[in-house]
C-alpha cells in the first residue's frame, strides 16, 4: 500500500482528518500536497506510523485494515448466495413475536433477505395495515401509486392482472419505476382459495446460468434498454432499463423481468432470441421454490433479484394479501445498526462475565476499575472518545491478566486494542494501546509520580519494562496519541477505590453506539 500514497493519506484515520463521530474527511483531495510522499516507516507488530513529506503529518493504520480485502457490494451476485430450489432445505423462517423481541432473530431474518433474497414472517397479527409494521421494523414504506400499501384480491375492473385470478408467470414488480422499489412485502390475511399457491425463482442464479450456456444471449440481455410502461387514468410510467443489469466489474446487479409491462421495444435486433432462451431458463421448474401463504405469514423478499409468482385459483374462496414496498438500503442500514448492538452486547457480556473477576491484587473487579476510570473521565468533562477508552482501557486483561501477575507482560494494551480496533477507530483504540507506554512514560518524566502507584501497578510497572529512557520518552511524547494516553493513564491510577459508585455500562452504551466504525 505505500506505493500508492495518494491512497494512503486520503485514508488516514486520524482525529485531524476525520470526525471521530461521522467518520466523515475534513479535507478534500486537492488539499494534500502535490508533491506528496512517504517519509518515514516505522513498523510495529499490530500497525503501520507513516511520517509524510513534506507537510510531517503522522498517520497510524492497523495491520489487519491495512491488508483487508475489498468490501463486496451486498446487492450484485458478488454478496450472494445463489439457489435453485433443491439447494434450499428449508425456507428462511421467523416467529414475528420473536423478531420483534429478539435482536439475533431480526438479525437472521434481514441477513436472509439481504443473501438469499427472501424470508418469511409467520404469526404476523391477521389485521389490515399490518404489512406496513413490518416494513417500518427495517425501514421505510414506499409509496407509490398504489398508496402505502396495496391489496392483493380479485377486483370488478382491475388495473393490474395481479387483481385478478389469473395465474402470474415469475416476474418482477413495478419495472417502470426507475428506480424500482427493491423490497416487496405480501401479507396474507385470507387463503381460502383452490389455487394461488405462491413460487419464487432466484433470478441471479438463472442469469448466472444464462451466462454459462449462452454467453451472447447474457451480454445482449445486459446492453439493451427494454421500455416498461404503465398507464391507468391517473399515471404514466415508463422506465428504460435491461433485463438484466451488471455493474462495472460485470456481476449482476438486478434482474428487471415483467412480460406484462414489456413495451414496443424498436430495432430488436437479435433481443428477442435472447429475450427467449432467458424466458425459457426462468420457467424450468427445478427453478422455482413454491409455497402456500396462510394468514398471518408475510413474505419479504428482494424485488431487484427474485421473481415472484402465483398459480391461478378459483374466486369461489377467499384470497387476500396486503403488500407494500420498502427499499434495500433501509434494510441494509437497519442490520448494520443491529450488527453495531450485537458488538455491543459482546462487550457488555465481559464486564458482567470474565469483568466480575479480580483486578490484578486491587481492591475492586475489573469491571469496577474500568467502570470507575470512565466515570472519572466523564466528571472530568473528557470528549466521548476518551470516555470510551477509559471504559475499555483493560479489556485486554480479560484475555489473561493473571500471566501478568506471574511476571510475564501479557501485552494487554496491545491485545485489547486489537480487539476493540473491531468495532472502534483509533482515536479510542490508541489510548487503549498506549496508556501502558504513558504508565512507564510518567515514571520517566514527572517527579513523584511513581510514589503514587499502588502496589500492584509497581509490580506490573516492573513486568512491563520499567520507567522510559529519556530517548523513549521523547518518542513517546511525539506520537500522536500520546497526551489521550496519558489523560487515560491518570483516570486508571484513580480508579481503585474499592465500593465507590459508579453507572453501570449500560449506561455507556449510547456513547459508544456514536463511536461505533461505520
């Protein structure tokens, strides 16, 4: 990566180039110099310090960002999992109770409709509306011209052959919307109906296939624009999209297909055969997963990539859905957020787990020591950051601290920054990884400051390498995070009053929510 500099200081993490809050820059590219360079390295077992010419700025990367792969797009092909369905055992399925209830169930649900497309909600309440609950528990409703939601039941004068009980072929909804709404969701509230069991094909794995068997009939289908059109007394909608459309580095992104609101499409050229041979592939039956809808399941499902569609039935029954529309990238925030709660929960569960044991020869837990630093922090009127550091500051203890009893330097402020450096950027995980250094580098520069140390910190003192040299105190001193390190330092000496109040971690939680890496 040093070979790209350019890259690399667009990147730098630090507080003077990004808010620690919004991870947003406060600089623009044509703000780094011209003449830009790599100064010196400096190579540490966990991180990457950069010194730059010829402005002197210090950057700090982790290792394990430094070689993380690219990220992978969760809407192409690239970010799923592809099925026919024979390859699905089992239907990805929740209680509604428990999704509502259960964090790691809502989890589930929205990871299945973000891999494999779909889910499906039973014991969602039979009422009117409820659809539109669903959708607001991930996102937003789209409202299009159906209104917030639309019912699905055979109509006098219908406007749409979806109002009928006509049998609908696998198809995508709404293709003359540009965008098309990327969610769909059907709730049934009646299927008393001979017929109108419901089916789903996975259109990227038929594309997929489409491009194995016949290459030119897939780059026909990705390159030319069909119009979609769809008029009533009240709207007009055209959209001019491919049926099947690629992102730059050529996976499918979205499959648009809906015979019933294919347009005229002028100068066809060789469309039509290819339009076919896709048309044919998405009808084999091996394809399509079917099911019956019951009242109270609600089906979600990813409209840019399923095609969804229903046997005919007889209207002598009664068969009636609700649906409504929402949009991927509301979906997509919703888990992330939820992934950021889990992150949460796993640190809450080590100060109420391993937390709750004894600190290092002290007269509090580690849990109460930690506790009791960021309290300090907090009365101090210390940024959330460095509240957030000292909460943290000995997680690494956690992972071993009676080695460093024994006298070997178990690394603690490495190890639990490199934990953390999970879920947090480096303005809480240098302190973190520092305030060992600002221990030793306090003993080297203030007079009277090692007195101060209880007995057990002396010992660990010794362990951890004793006080700098005045050379290593000068290195320290200009590291970038060294003055958040030593503001950490002196809450943790504090923080060994045995009994003394404290808010729980719970009550951190929405500071550290804020800090969360997005």
């Amino acid at each position: 990566m040093l070979d790209n500099p350019m890259w690399l200081r667009d990147n730098c993490p630090c507080p003077d180039c990004r808010d620690p809050h919004s991870g947003q820059k406060f600089f623009q590219i044509t703000d780094l110099p011209d003449d830009l360079a790599v100064g010196t390295v400096v190579e540490r077992p966990d991180e990457v310090e950069v010194t730059w010419l010829p402005d002197g700025h210090r950057s700090v990367y982790r290792r394990d960002w430094l070689t993380a792969p690219a990220p992978v797009d969760h809407r192409s092909e690239a970010g799923k999992r592809l099925w026919a369905a024979a390859d699905l055992a089992h239907a990805p399925e929740a209680d509604w109770h428990a999704y509502l209830s259960v964090p790691g169930e809502r989890v589930r649900v929205l990871e299945a409709v973000q891999r494999l497309g779909f889910a499906l909600l039973r014991g969602v309440p039979v009422e009117e509306g409820r659809v539109l609950e669903v959708a607001r528990s991930f996102g937003y409703v789209r409202e299009t011209n159906y209104g917030q939601l639309f019912d699905v039941r055979v109509e006098p004068a219908p406007g749409n052959l979806a109002f009928t009980s006509r049998a609908i072929a696998p198809h995508t909804d709404n293709p003359y919307r540009d965008p098309v709404p990327t969610i769909q969701l059907l709730h049934c509230l009646a299927n008393a109906a001979e017929g109108g069991d419901s089916g789903l094909v996975d259109g990227f794995h038929a594309a997929a296939l489409l491009r194995a068997e016949d290459p030119e009939a897939f780059a026909v289908l990705t390159r030319t624009p069909v119009p979609f059109v769809y008029r009533d007394a009240q709207t007009e909608l055209t959209a001019f999209r491919p049926l099947i459309d690629v992102d730059p580095l050529g996976h499918v992104r979205e499959v648009r297909f809906n015979n019933r609101s294919f347009g005229t499409l002028r100068s066809p050229g060789a469309f039509y055969n290819a339009y076919r041979a896709f048309a044919k592939l998405l009808a084999r039956p091996e394809l399509m997963l079917t099911f019956r809808l019951g009242p109270g399941d609600c089906l979600i499902f990813d409209n840019t990539r399923l095609l969804h569609a229903r046997t005919a039935f007889e209207q002598s029954g009664a068969r009636h859905l609700q649906g409504a529309y929402a949009d991927l990238d509301g979906l997509a925030s919703t888990l992330a957020v939820l992934r950021r709660t889990a992150a949460l929960d796993e640190l809450e569960a080590l100060f109420t787990g391993p937390g709750t044991g004894d600190y290092l020869g002290e007269p509090v837990t580690m849990a109460e020591h930690m506790l009791q630093a960021a309290a300090l922090a907090e009365a101090s009127g210390a940024p959330a950051h460095l509240v957030a550091a000292a909460l943290l500051h000995d997680l690494g203890h956690l992972e071993g601290g009676a080695e460093l009893m024994s006298g070997v330097d178990n690394r603690h402020s490495h190890t639990g920054a490199e934990v953390l450096g999970r879920w947090f950027g480096p303005e809480v995980t240098e302190p973190v990884r520092l305030h060992v250094a600002a221990k030793r580098y306090l003993c080297a520069v203030e007079p009277g400051y090692r007195a101060r140390l209880s007995e057990a910190s002396e010992f660990t003192l010794q362990v951890q390498g004793g006080p700098m040299s005045q050379e290593e105190a000068a290195v320290f001193a200009a590291l970038p995070g060294a003055a958040d390190a030593v503001a950490v330092r002196r809450w943790d000496d504090e923080a060994k009053v045995a009994g003394a109040p404290t808010p729980g971690f719970g009550h951190y939680r929405p500071l550290l929510a804020r800090l969360l890496r997005r």
